[in-house]
C-alpha cells in the first residue's frame, strides 16, 4: 500500500468494555503518513471510542495502539490533534479567537514567536488575513469559520494526525464542501493524515483515500475508497452506500431493526441479525447456517482489501 513507508498509527486487536458492554470489540486499521481514512458507520458502531482511545482519552481494556511506532497511554501527544462536530460547543465563548488558538502553545510552552504561530495557523485554515480575526470572539463569526478556528487550534501544534469525529455533521451544506476541501488541502500541502469518523459515505467521495467500515465494535470492511464506492462487498457497506445521493442507481437497502446491545452480541456474524442478504433467502442453505452461527472474526490489521462476511470470504474475497 505504502511500501517503505512506517505507519502512522497502528490499532491491534482493541477492546474498550463499559461493564458488559463491549463499545470496541477487537478493532484493528492502519492510518498511513499522507492519507485521508474514513471511519464510517451507524451511531453506536464504535466509531467514536475508538477514536478517543487514540487521542488517549480512553483507557482500553486491552490490546495495542501505536502512534508512530510508540504504544499510545493515556496522555495527549500534540502529534494528535482532534476536530470536534460542533465548533461552538468545543470552543470557550469568553476567549478571543486568538487566545483560544494560542492555548495549545501556552500550555506547551512552544518557543517562538507566538503571534506569528497563531496567523500562520489562521491563514492555514482559510481565515485571512489571520489578524483580522485575533479580537473577535466566536459569536461574532460564521459557523463555518468556528470551524476554521477549530482547525487552526488544531494545526497551531503541527500535528501529524488529525482526528475529526463528524467534522462537517453541524454545518450547512453549503459550508461542508469548503471544509473538507480544506481539510484534503491540508493533507496534499503539509503530509499531515486525517482519521474521520463519519456516518456518512458519501463523505468519503470528497475527501477521503482509504474506507474502513465499523459496525459493533470491529472493522467489517476495509479497501481503497473507489474500489470500496464502486464495488462494496460487505452488506452492511452495500446498505451504507444504498443510501448515498450519488449512487441513487444502487436500489436503497433499508435496515431493519437497531444495533444490537453491545451487551450481548449476536452469534455467528454479528452483523445477520440485520443482513439484507441472509434475508433475501439468496444464500445457500448451509452458508446462511454459518452466518448465524461462526464468527468470521474482524479484518485483520495487515489487510489492504477485505470484507468480514462469509459469503465473500467463500468467494475468496
């Protein structure tokens, strides 16, 4: 995929409990220097622990996490830097937009000099001429450029990884496009990568390199973002991608019923109880058997392309 080329992040086998409830339940994915990875599925598929485990703001109950090489604890590495969905919630209302992009510096103690960090990390984020906005307060800027200022307090710290949990969900459609162009630009100019959680695949179309797809705590699918749009194999990526506005020639799959409790999870794949193609009464007698009964495991941290379903696994997918 990137040969010569050490992994930015690694997650190995990842369990994150809450009592009974296994929110993370043996996730692994690789995000590579340079590249955008979508992280995509429903509410309550893990998405979100997962990427707090990360960052280190969540303990794991077991298994392994690598930033650069270097088993992630729980501290905050400013090589990772996070990007909130609701710019108005993650940014304080009584601090100037240049206090709150100086923060990080401060409590760093970066060298240098701290003005010329903060306009440089303005102007990166597409608000210039970056002075103009030192004075103002977030109320008295656009949605949009709240999350600029998000961005901006990010890259203030030159991170290497940015993880964006729904960065675009807030905003009207008429801003999302500019911020996930800012986003890839960011990724094109500085080698930066970005991990972002969306339930949204059709996000993945603008900005994203690679997909990984959650669902109940484990990556079920992962591949090239085209090769995952034009020919997902998985179901639960098939009924994802049904639903997106670009692909409106795919038949629109509905999924019946919620995520189950993550308290007590299905036999067999955890993903049958709800599978448009266990239903159909397409499959095989003895396949739709072994769906309801062995798990296929979650995709395995070296796979470049797979999908965790055992009609596709059968197929030699």
């Amino acid at each position: 995929m990137h040969p010569g080329v050490s992994p930015l992040v690694e997650v190995e086998g990842l369990h994150v409990h809450f009592g009974e409830a296994r929110a993370v339940d043996g996730a692994s994915l690789r995000v590579m220097p340079g590249e955008v990875l979508a992280l995509v599925g429903e509410s309550g598929s893990g998405k979100t622990t997962l990427v707090r485990a990360i960052q280190g703001l969540q303990k794991p109950t077991s298994g392994v996490i690598r930033v650069e090489g270097r088993v992630q604890t729980i501290f905050h590495d400013p090589a990772v830097q996070m990007v909130f969905q609701d710019p108005t919630g993650a940014l304080n209302p009584r601090q100037t937009i240049y206090d709150i992009v100086a923060e990080g510096l401060r409590i760093k103690g970066a060298p240098g000099s701290e003005a010329e960090m903060v306009a440089r990390a303005l102007s990166r984020a597409g608000l210039r001429p970056p002075e103009r906005f030192f004075p103002l307060y977030p109320h008295e800027v656009s949605g949009g450029q709240r999350q600029r200022v998000v961005i901006a307090g990010a890259m203030v710290m030159e991170p290497r990884l940015l993880l964006a949990d729904e960065p675009v969900a807030s905003l009207d459609a008429s801003i999302r496009g500019e911020i996930l162009s800012l986003m890839r630009s960011l990724v094109d100019e500085t080698g930066l990568a970005i991990l972002v959680v969306t339930h949204d695949l059709g996000l993945a179309w603008n900005i994203a390199d690679r997909v990984a797809v959650m669902y109940l705590g484990r990556i079920v699918e992962t591949g090239m973002t085209e090769e995952i749009l034009d020919d997902p194999k998985h179901p639960y990526t098939r009924a994802l991608l049904s639903v997106v506005p670009e692909t409106r020639e795919m038949e629109q799959q509905i999924l019946k019923g919620e995520i189950p409790d993550l308290s007590r999870m299905p036999s067999g794949c955890r993903f049958h109880p709800r599978c448009p193609l266990l239903q159909s009464g397409a499959l095989d007698e003895g396949v739709a058997a072994r769906c309801a009964s062995d798990d296929p495991g979650p995709v395995p941290l070296e796979a470049i392309a797979a999908a965790a379903c055992w009609p596709v696994l059968d197929a030699g997918g």
